[in-house]
C-alpha cells in the first residue's frame, strides 16, 4: 500500500482480505504484493503442523508461538540480513513462559540444560564471529541460537544448528550453481529451519541417531 491510510479490521483478514479486494488496496487501489498471503497462508501451515506434532496440548501453543517468530525471522533476514532484536526477544520471553509452565507441570524446575543451551551454540557463534569480525555470521545470528537455546535446552540447540548448517549449504550452493545467486549468505532462515525441525522431532532425532551408536 502507497497511500497510507490506516488499515481497518476489514483489511487485515488473513488471505480473505486479499482475495476480496483482489490483490489491491481499498484505499488507492494499488497492487498488494503476493507475499503477504503467501507469508500468512505458510503460517496457517506451520500451526497445523505444530498441531499434527503435539495434539491438545500446550506444546503445541509455544510451538505455534515459535514458528511464527521465526518465520519474521525468515523473511526479513532474507531481504535484510537483518534479525530483528525484538524477534530474539519475543523467542526468549517464550522460552522463559515455557520452562515456568513445564515446571509447574511436572513439579520440576530443570533449567540447567536450557541455560547451557542458551549459551552453547552461542558461545561458540560468538567466537567465531569475533575471530572473523563478522564475515560469515552477524550479532542476529548469535543472538539468535541464545534464544532458541533457552527454548529448546541442550542437546537440542546443538541438533538445530547442525541441521540448519547442513540446509543452509545445500540450498545455498544449490542456489549459487542454478540460480547464480551471490555468496553472501542469510543465515536466519537455514538456522530457523534447524529450530524448528528440532522442536517438533529433536528427541526422536537424538533417540535415532543414539540408537545407531549403540547408545541406547
């Protein structure tokens, strides 16, 4: 929209409002841009699937919680390279309602392996990005697996990052040889990716690749 008129209630329906006034502003009539129902119908799917992982369950509202943030996250770094604080935040201010409800629903207040994930994968970002001065990774990057460490707890921060490195090499080189896309690289939607595979399967991930070992 280019006219800046205050959007009513009427406008803000997800997808419907777009559908209804055909992909343009009521106001001054011009073209909406296709990402904001595809930005909003890939959250409905996010929340289904959250919903298809935990069922009736609290989980399944910090989940949806979770997925929402980090596709802003997604998005905007993608165009920016740029993750907003007040995202990490939000994710942190999640994780810490989480650890509350968990423990009064187990009568167990376990914060340990949530505090070593939030400084874990971290640490180690924090490290490399101060080694590097910043070529490769950024504060948001940082920032970012602290949050989600507080919400996922360890091993689980570490399972995410590893998958979100794998992703982020795959599609990025994939995207480099047929798209010819450039080499600087947005990490936040790859490590976004990672989070949010952990969360729903990180404990059967584990659980598998433990087995494989022997372990378990």
């Amino acid at each position: 929209m280019t006219c800046g008129h205050k959007l009513g209630w009427a406008d803000l329906v997800p997808v419907f409002s777009f559908l209804f006034l055909r992909g343009r502003c009521r106001y001054c009539k011009a073209e909406l841009s296709l990402q904001y129902p595809l930005i909003e119908v890939t959250n409905a799917l996010l929340w289904l699937i959250c919903y298809y992982r935990f069922g009736d369950s609290v989980r399944t509202v910090f989940a949806c919680g979770l997925a929402s943030i980090l596709l802003v996250i997604s998005v905007i770094d993608e165009r920016t390279q740029i993750i907003p604080l007040g995202c990490n935040i939000g994710i942190v201010l999640l994780a810490t309602l989480k650890i509350i409800v968990e423990g009064i629903q187990t009568s167990s207040f376990e914060v340990v392996p949530y505090l070593i994930g939030g400084i874990s994968v971290s640490g180690f970002l924090l490290l490399v990005l101060m080694v590097t001065g910043g070529e490769g990774i950024g504060g948001g990057d940082v920032k970012l697996m602290a949050a989600a460490g507080l919400f996922l707890g360890f091993p689980g921060i570490l399972l995410a990052f590893l998958i979100g490195c794998v992703a982020g090499t795959i599609l990025h080189v994939f995207r480099m040889v047929v798209m010819h896309a450039g080499r600087r690289l947005a990490l936040g939607p790859y490590l976004s990716f990672g989070i949010f595979v952990a969360m729903l399967y990180g404990g059967d991930l584990l659980n598998w690749y433990l087995g494989l070992l022997g372990i378990r």
